[in-house]
C-alpha cells in the first residue's frame, strides 16, 4: 500500500524535471523578402547563434514556440479607478505574442512578466483595468494575443527592461531594454 504515494511522487517529480529544460531564445531574423538572407558575419540567417543579452523595443524574438514582440513602453497615469500610489508610476508594456506550437500556450503575466529598472529592482505587475487587451490566458496554436502589462514603478527609475520567462525553463530570459 505504501509503495503507490512513492511511485506517484516518482512520477510526478520525474515529469516536473522533464519540463524543467532550457528556452531556445533567439532574435526573428528577416524574411528573404526583407534582406539578402545572410546576418553581418556573412552567415547564413537560419544558423541558430547565442543570442545577444538583451533586445530592442519592436524587436521580435523567438522563445521556445512563442514569438514575442514588445511593441511599446510607456508612462501612464491610471484610469478612473486606480491611481499610483504617491511617488510612482505606471509603465505599460504593450506587446503581442504569437504561438508558433502545435499545442495551445498559457501565458501568465504574474510568473511570467517582469520589469527591471538601471539599479537593479525588479517589478511585478500591476493588475490594472486601463490597460488594453490582456496578456493572460490562453493563446491556440497559430494565433496571435495582443495587450497590455502594467508595472507601478517609483517616479524617479530608469533604465528599463522588460523580462519574459516562464516558471519551468532552467534560465531562459528574453530581454527588451529602453537603454
């Protein structure tokens, strides 16, 4: 009778390690319709490479089977019903993310999102009714979500960067930086 709670817990813990494996991040190159097909090196723009430590706004960037797009980074005063706390501000991320799997994808702003600032804080977000669309939830294969994540940040940060990531990826970041 014992052994079954065992095997069950060797189950589980064998399929929670299993999920735990490392995001393959990269940067969307242009389509052969939009560059010769071969990156500054003079290699051919399909050959996966390191990707660089951080993106730029606008940037599209391939993780795992999501291809991520932050589309804008903005200060925003709240809406009627919710207002900084005193001495901060709203930044919004407005960003599309498009599912590129077989399988519907879950995205979770709250474990999934976050904001870092040139000193180092890092930022969860803010649930918020002014902000457009909604990130959370889940997006079919082939389909595309866009909307919007609030951050309450102090009035004085600076320096931003957008971090996506997801619970069981070992240490995959995509990183979109204002700098």
């Amino acid at each position: 009778m014992r052994r079954t709670p065992l095997l069950s817990l060797a189950l589980v813990a064998t399929l929670l390690l299993s999920a735990c494996s490392e995001a393959k991040i990269k940067k969307v190159e242009p389509t052969a319709a939009d560059s010769t097909g071969t990156n500054q090196n003079g290699g051919d723009t399909d050959e996966e490479t390191n990707p660089p430590a951080t993106f730029k706004i606008g940037d599209s960037v391939i993780f795992d089977d999501l291809i991520i797009t932050v589309n804008s980074l903005s200060g925003h005063t709240g809406g009627d019903y919710e207002k900084p706390e005193e001495g901060k501000v709203f930044i919004v991320v407005d960003a599309t993310i498009e599912n590129t799997a077989e399988d519907t994808a879950n995205v979770s702003t709250l474990l999934m999102m976050k904001l870092a600032d040139a000193e180092g804080y890092y930022y969860n977000p803010t649930i918020a009714t002014f902000v457009e669309g909604q990130l959370d939830g889940q997006i079919p294969s082939g389909r595309k979500k866009r909307g919007q994540v609030a951050f309450q940040v102090p009035k004085d940060a600076a320096g931003f960067e957008f971090i996506f990531e997801t619970p069981l990826s070992s240490s995959g970041q995509a990183i979109w930086s204002t700098q």
